[in-house]
C-alpha cells in the first residue's frame, strides 16, 4: 500500500536532515551527504522498510531538486573562466570519453551483457558537476587552477550527455529532436543577451530592498527564472536539465557582484536546504535493490572501474601539458565521479524497456560508490601537495617538471 504525501514527505525531510548529521559523525572520512541521501532512500523506500513511497507531490519536488541541482551548476559556471584552453581541454577530454564508451558498451552489446550501447556508454560519459561543486566549494577550489579545470570537464562532461540524451532519446526521430534543441539553444542565447544587459537603477533598488524582507523579490525572480527555462525546455521536447542548466547560466550572466555575493547564499539555502536532498532521497528509494542481489552485484566493480577508464584515463594525456602528474591523477578521479545523469539515463532505459533491471541498478550502484569513493581519492591526492603548489599551477605553458 502507497504511503500518503504527508507522510512520505515527513520521511524524506526526516532523512534529509539526518544525512548530514551522519556525514558530521563520520567526517574524518570526508564522506558527502549525498550518499547518507541516497543510502537512507534506499532504507526508508519499497526495497527494505517502505516507509515511504514517491506520489505525484513527491516526485514534482524531486524534479524541482534536480532542476535546483543543475541550476546551481550552471550558476557556478562562468564563461570567462572557463573560456579558452579549460574549455578546450575539457572538450577533447569528454570527446575521448565517448569513443572508449562506446567502443566499450558495444563490445557488452555484443557478447549480451548488455541490451542498449547507447544508453550504457552514454552513463560511461557523466560528470557529476553539480554532486562534486559543494566539495569543491568546501575546499576553496573554485577559483584555484585546479578547480577551473574541472568545472571547464565537469560542465562539459554534465552538458555533453545531456544533449546526447535530448537528440537521440528524445519522443521524436533525431533530426526533429537536433532541430528543436537549435531552437531551445537559439532562445537561450537571447535570453542571456538580454541578461547582460545593465539593470535599470529602479529594477536594481527595488531588488535590493525586497532582499531582506519577507518579499524576498530576488529569490522569486530567481525561482521563476528556473521554472520558465524548464517550462521553456519542456515544451520543445527538450530536456529539462537543459533548461535548469541554462537558467543558471542567465542567472549568474544577469546578477552583479554584490548582488550574485548576497544571492548565493539564499539560493543555496533553499537548494540544498530542502529541494536537491528529495532528489536524491527519492532516487534512493527508487533504487532496484533486489535485482542487484546475486550476479548482478559482480557487475558493480566492473561499471566502476569502467567510469574510471573512461573519465580519468583521458585526462592523463589530455592535461600532460598543464598539470603535473600527482594533479593529473587527482583530476581522473574527480572527473570519473558520476550519478545524478546516470540515474536519469538508467531511468530512461527501464522505461523503454531497453536496459535490464539488473544492469540499471548495477550502473547506478556504481555511481553511488564513484560519489563516495573517487572524490576522497582525488582530494587526498591533492591534499598531499601543498598548498603552495596547487595555487602555482600554471594554466598555460608547458610544464617545467612533474612531481
């Protein structure tokens, strides 16, 4: 029997403020709270106790936490600091991914393993940008060298796979699907340019005095600006995340510095206070524990060491040039990091009835041990060079020695 909204919401919350007081407990093992999210869905949902269930309430917030989660990270995007050799690195890092992913998925193709190259090597592809930006954050890595190189990949790596998805898992043929994405990317555009251009001084005092009364006008504007890009997206057959995504984009293009400085932290109260966690929680409870039981487990190791081939190996040839070999290293596991799309994707394939039970919760288990796993190994790497070190990495220019 399906729980109620009222209770099921009352769980969710419940675990949503548990997590990080799990993550504090354990914080000597630098753990995020996302995974104590998805572990704790796992135990409250359908496959152990089935204290709560995803009902049309739940599963909109659910959607408006994952619009939330890729809002923030095409917010945290910026253009000019990404723009040149980051983005271009980035690029021929992902469009290696691509080729080993599929090289990979078709060769599981053809021995059976798998039903759909498509749908497995495009989650061989996913970066989760938006899972790794509040550790980023945490360690003050946004505006180091490093931290751009992986927001220039990890936007890639977020942004790639989600086009992918939109033209050739869309409702209509391909063309169509190309045709209205021009059309999405084409309005995305003008609406950025009209973002850049200056606010009119009422609009900017109006703005600053509704920011710390219970108006809170900015924050609305902010809200609604997520919800008409989704809207946007939605109604050409676009995917949704494209237009969080782009929504982000406007947001951080249209702000000021002092009004992106007083905003960041409201938004991000409201994103990761309550909307990203029901996301996450939920995708928890919608995981398919029983069909990883048995072979299907062995099929975890495997899908892991595969999100790692294929994300980090690139980025040690790739990067030779402009990072030394101790950095390089960090950045392949970082990079290999990947859930938020794999479940999207793996939910796609359930659907279509193009991928087995079996492999969606084995791909997706994958990813929950890459959240926990390979940004501990990355970080630690980094962690073991000094700071000094990080901060000198130089972005252009060929390297003077490797450690």
């Amino acid at each position: 029997m399906e729980n109620s909204t009222g209770v099921s919401l009352f769980v969710i919350v419940a675990c949503s403020a548990l997590a990080p007081m799990c993550a504090e407990l354990l914080r000597r093992f630098k753990i995020p709270s996302v995974l104590f999210e998805l572990l704790l869905g796992i135990v409250v949902g359908p496959a152990v106790f089935n204290l709560a269930s995803t009902t049309p309430t739940i599963h909109s917030l659910a959607t408006l936490g994952l619009s939330f989660l890729f809002f923030l990270a095409g917010y945290e995007i910026e253009p000019k600091k990404i723009a040149g050799k980051p983005l271009v690195l980035g690029g021929l890092s992902w469009v290696i991914s691509l080729g080993l992913a599929f090289s990979v998925a078709a060769l599981l193709a053809l021995t059976g393993f798998v039903l759909s190259t498509l749908l497995v090597g495009l989650c061989l592809t996913t970066t989760a940008i938006g899972t790794l930006l509040p550790m980023v954050k945490d360690r003050h890595l946004v505006d180091a060298p490093f931290g751009i190189l992986l927001l220039a990949a990890g936007s890639v790596g977020e942004f790639g796979p989600v086009v992918l998805v939109t033209v050739l898992l869309g409702e209509k043929s391909p063309s169509v699907q190309l045709g209205l994405l021009v059309v999405f990317v084409v309005l995305a555009i003008i609406v950025v340019g009209l973002a850049r251009r200056s606010q009119p001084p009422r609009l900017v005092a109006a703005l600053a005095r509704n920011l710390h009364t219970s108006a809170q006008l900015p924050i609305r504007m902010v809200v609604l600006l997520i919800v008409v890009m989704v809207a946007l997206a939605v109604s050409l057959r676009v995917d949704l995340l494209l237009g969080a995504f782009a929504a982000g984009l406007v947001a951080k293009t249209a702000m000021t510095p002092r009004q992106s400085h007083e905003l960041e932290p409201k938004i991000e109260a409201i994103a990761f206070g309550f909307f990203i966690p029901i996301f996450f929680i939920t995708s928890g409870m919608a995981f398919d524990l029983h069909s990883l039981l048995g072979p299907a487990a062995l099929k975890v190791p495997l899908y892991l060491a595969l999100l790692f081939v294929v994300r980090g190996l690139p980025v040690l040839l790739v990067y030779r040039k402009v990072l030394d070999a101790s950095s390089r290293l960090a950045l392949a596991f970082v990079q290999a990091t990947g859930l938020p799309l794999i479940v999207v994707i793996t939910t796609i394939g359930l659907e279509t009835k193009t991928m087995r039970p079996s492999t969606a919760a084995a791909l997706v288990a994958a990813g929950m041990v890459s959240v926990l796993i390979f940004p501990l190994a990355g970080f630690s790497i980094l962690d073991r060079q000094s700071r000094k070190t990080l901060t000198e990495t130089h972005l252009e220019g060929p390297r003077s020695s490797e450690s």
